[in-house]
C-alpha cells in the first residue's frame, strides 16, 4: 500500500527527468565524450538505479514502523 503511494511521484520524476535528460542531452552534445545523447543503456542504467533507490527509500521507514509496538508507541 506505501509502495503503491510512492510509486506515483517516482513514475512522474522518472518522465520528466528523462524528457529533460533528452532535451538537455541535444544541447550539450559537445561535452560528451564517448556516449552520444540518445544512448538507451546510459538511460536505462541512470532509470534503473534511482527507481531503486527511491523505492528503497520508501520501503525502509515504513517496514521499521511496521514492525513496531503499537501499544508501547502509544505510551510513549
């Protein structure tokens, strides 16, 4: 159920980080030594890596929280 709420926000950063890499990739064509702007394994890899990332992220708190007391975290 948390997951499914973090997967929202991580889909929509995934878009609009790989149309602005895209975009921003043809701009600084120049810089790029040895990976042309359009490379999909660069892409896939970079994707691939933060969706983990971020999945990890909303993961980890919330099987900590789970695991908790109820009652003894309500007696503070």
């Amino acid at each position: 159920m948390f997951l499914k709420q973090a997967a929202g926000p991580i889909c929509v950063g995934v878009t609009l980080g790989t149309a602005g890499a895209f975009a921003l990739g043809r701009l600084i064509q120049a810089l790029l030594s040895g990976v042309s702007p359009d490379d999909t394994l660069s892409y896939v890899a970079a994707v691939s890596v933060l969706v983990g990332v971020a999945l990890a992220a909303s993961y980890l708190p919330v099987r900590s929280v789970l695991q908790a007391d109820p009652a003894r975290a309500l007696r503070g």
